[in-house]
C-alpha cells in the first residue's frame, strides 16, 4: 500500500472512528437510563419493524408504563429521554429556556414551514406575540355562529343514518364538519366538506402527510431529507405539499385582493355600507384576514410567513378537533348514565327550542364541558410531543445533556393513578373545580402547558362544545364496540383506529 493509498483510507475511516468515539461516549451517558435494548444504526427502532400503526401505538404504551417516569430509547443514531411524569414534565416545560421543539419536528418543515408548531428562538417569540390577539374573546365569540351553522348541517346528514337499528361510522362525518368549520374560520372560505359528496382533495392530502410523517420516523434510512426526498415517500410528499400550498397560497391572494379593495373604497357612501357590512361582518373575520391586517400594520409577515401560519392552524385546529368530538361521542355512548345527565343540562338551556347556541349557551355547558375534558385526558388528540433540551439538566437522578431530545408520553402522563386514581374509568367529575384545586398542574396536558402551550385550546374546547352539543339534542347514541376493541391509531393525532361506529336514535 502506498503512503498516498494510506492517506486516502486514513482520510475515510476517520470520520467513521470519529463517529464510534462519539457513540460510546453518548453510550456512557444515555444508557445509565433504564430502556429496551438498542442497536447499532437502527437504535430501538427495529422493535416497530413490520408493526401496523395501531400495533406501534400499543407497543409505545407498554414501554412506558414498564418505566418509572423516565426512560430511554434510540432512533436511529440519536439517543433521545422520554417521559411520563408530571414532575419530570414540568422541569422541561415550564421554563422559557427548553421551548424549542424536538428534532422529528424538522419532518414536518415542508409543510409547515416556520409557523409556531415548529419555529425556535426569536421568531417564535414575535409571532405568538402578533397571533395571540386574534384568539381574543370578542373573535372566538363571532365564531361560534359558524360552529352552529356547520353543526346544524352535520344533524341533518346524519338524520339518514338514525333508527336504523345498524351501526354508522361518525368518524367522517366529524372530519368534514371540522373541516368546513376551520376552512371558515381559518381562511374565511367555504368548502362545503359536509354536503358536496365528493372527497376532499385537501382533507386527503393532510391524512396523507400525516402517515407519512409515520412511515418516515420507524425508518432511520429516511431521516436524512437528502435520501427522503429522492424516495417515494418523497415524492408522494412532494405531491401532496402541492395541493395544500396551492390551495392556500390562492385564498390568501384572493383575501388579499378583498382586503386592498376594501381599503380602496373612497365615497361617504360606500365607507358606511362597507361599515355596515363590515359591523354586520365584524365577527365573522376569519384568522387569515387578521393576519393580513397584521402583517400590513406591522410589516414583519410576508405571505410567505402568512401561509405558514394558516396551514399550521388548519392542520392543528382540524385533526385535532376532529379526534376529541368523536372520542367524546364513544364514551358518552358507552356511560349512557352521563350521557342522560348531559341531554339533561342541555335540554334545560334550550328548553326544546331549535335555535343556535351562543357563546353564553356553551359557557352554561358545564356537564359537557367536564366530559371533553375527561375524554382529553384518556384520548389526548396529541398522545405526545417533543423538545431539545437547551442545556444540562438532572432528571430522576440521571444527568441529561442540553441538546438532548425530550419525549413527552401525554397518553401516560394522563394515566398517574397518583392523580387519576382508577385512571382508565371514564369520569367527568375529575374535573370538578375542587378536584381540579390541588392537582399537578402539569398532570393534566392534553394542550401542552408552560410558554409553548396551545395558543387555539379555548376555539377548540369551544368548536367542541357546539358540535357535541348539535348531536346530543337530537340524537341519544350507543356504541358498536367496547373500549378493548376500539384501537387506537397514532399518526401526529391520537385517531380511533376503524372510525367510531354508533347507533344513532331520535330523541
């Protein structure tokens, strides 16, 4: 071998040595935390090979419950801390030094750019800072014309399915009316999910993303975005951000052209009929025409910047809402004693009228309000979520390096008999205000807690609150299956794996 040949191959290998060091090193470190198994490349990510997504749901949870709190796993090459404490959980989010989101969360940059699910540092800060005065009381109370509508609809298409004496799957039926809901409110449109009969393109294509961002975190080989893209994962991708970046970027031109034309009215006259319309349309702004305002006023959002955050707020605010209804209709449906109570306390504010509730009608919707969250502590629209410590800290006696990827198991932290005794039962009461008082504050986090918590939780408690209530004046409902036979299916959204199937009677 030639001194050259020698080089070159010393040249190749060091990297690869480099790395092993690297390996070990972090070996030393991680694996004094208690967790299965790992292996080299593939981590403890081979123990999903070849699993459905329900399978992988199942196997995560009794990972987690073997573990004290605490444990750890590998994915891939990159050793990451999960946890299902409060006590643990509060370390780490509370403060405003751990508020940037885990590494996976780069998968989701395509589609949602640096909107505030996934923007750091600096920029987060000022566009929470511009978006939180559009979730105000006065915006969210206009919006509640809109659940209504929409909630008035979704009655009508299920009346076809009740007294049947057969099973219907209400899954669909709450995916298209949270999806004419958010595409309302988000960016102020229609698209008649509910009553076009066609399928939606765009639901489609958030499903769709939403399985491949799972397909492509139980394979290590697809992390690099240099190998994902020239995958066919890839491209199916690349297909879908297509029709989901397109869409939105032609409503925000269209809101834009409205806005400018608005501002471009001159005459006495048509300044007050724009006021009309416009006192008339005043609580029916949509999310995206307060961004716009706020990005002309400011000028620190480009378009760019605007559809970040609009597709950030229809992927969380439609999936989301779509998992908490119908999991609450499944509980109701099998605890046909709260459910009676609950047609109880709405029967009383509506007293048999048919007419929209309001926000003071969904504030009076105490029972209810008990029983979503309830079901948001069993089902967690998002069973877990990430961050990256930003420096060192010391966990259940285990020293954890800053830079280290946090998993948050919501699903387990829920699951504390210290604070849910007998935690799988189904039982509002949980949340009486005097039970509540003297509770973790971070044993219940079904949307996050600390500076990163949800900025849209009260339109979606609200959004939910409408909707149930919708059903449950018309319908008394049962369940088809048990809860051991409804799987669950994690995709981003915590989803009844097969729908939700009940029988639907006429009250």
């Amino acid at each position: 071998m030639t001194d050259v040949t020698t080089v070159l191959v010393l040249l190749l290998l060091m990297p690869i040595v480099r790395w092993m060091i690297r390996r070990v090193q972090m070996s030393q470190i991680y694996d004094k935390i208690p967790g299965p198994k790992a292996y080299p490349f593939v981590g403890t990510l081979y123990l999903f090979f070849g699993k459905k997504s329900h399978e992988i749901f199942t196997l995560i949870d009794q990972r987690t419950r073997k573990y004290d709190g605490i444990h750890r796993i590998w994915v891939g090459m990159t050793p990451e801390v999960r946890l299902s404490k409060a006590e643990y959980v509060e370390q780490v989010i509370s403060a405003s030094r751990h508020t940037e989101k885990a590494n996976l969360y780069r998968f989701l940059a395509d589609w949602l750019g640096e909107g505030l699910l996934t923007s750091k540092g600096e920029r987060w800060f000022q566009h929470r800072k511009l978006i939180t005065p559009t979730f105000h009381f006065n915006i969210l109370d206009g919006f509640c014309e809109v659940f209504a509508e929409n909630g008035s609809v979704l009655v009508e298409c299920l009346k076809r399915h009740a007294d049947t004496g057969r099973p219907v799957n209400i899954y669909p039926f709450i995916t298209k009316a949270a999806l004419d809901v958010i595409c309302e409110t988000a960016m102020g449109v229609k698209v008649h999910a509910q009553t076009s009969g066609d399928e939606n393109e765009y639901v489609n294509a958030i499903y769709g993303l939403s399985s491949l961002f799972l397909e492509r975190l139980i394979r290590p080989w697809l992390h690099p975005d240099w190998t994902f893209r020239r995958s066919q994962l890839g491209r199916q991708q690349r297909d879908l951000l297509a029709i989901l970046h397109g869409y939105t970027r032609k409503v925000i031109q269209e809101r834009k052209q409205a806005l400018q034309l608005q501002r471009h009215t001159t005459t006495e006259q048509q300044q007050q009929q724009q006021h009309d319309e416009f006192g008339q349309r005043r609580k029916r702004l949509a999310f995206l025409d307060l961004l716009l305002q706020s990005a002309t006023d400011t000028g620190l959002l480009s378009d760019e910047d605007v559809r970040e955050e609009v597709d950030t707020f229809m992927f969380e605010g439609h999936d989301t809402t779509t998992a908490g209804m119908s999991w609450a209709l499944f509980l109701l449906a099998l605890h046909p004693e709260v459910q009676a109570q609950v047609h109880q306390e709405i029967d009383s504010i509506f007293a048999g009228s048919d007419r929209p509730a309001t926000m003071q009608d969904l504030n009076e919707m105490k029972l209810l309000e008990r029983c979503l969250k309830e079901t948001l502590r069993l089902y967690p629209s998002v069973a877990f979520f990430g961050r990256t410590l930003s420096e060192d800290i010391t966990l259940g006696g285990y020293h954890i390096p800053g830079g280290t990827i946090i998993g948050i198991h919501t699903y387990n932290v829920h699951r504390d008999e210290r604070f849910f005794p007998d935690a799988e039962t189904f039982d509002p009461d949980r949340f009486l205000p005097e039970q509540c008082e003297h509770r973790h504050p971070y044993a219940y986090i079904p949307f996050s807690a600390g500076p990163r918590n949800c900025i849209g939780q009260k339109f979606a408690l609200l959004e939910e609150k409408s909707l149930v209530s919708s059903i449950l004046r018309r319908y008394r409902i049962r369940s088809h299956r048990t809860r051991p036979e409804q799987l669950i299916v994690n995709e981003l959204i915590t989803r009844p794996k097969d729908g939700i199937l009940l029988y639907l009677e006429q009250r």
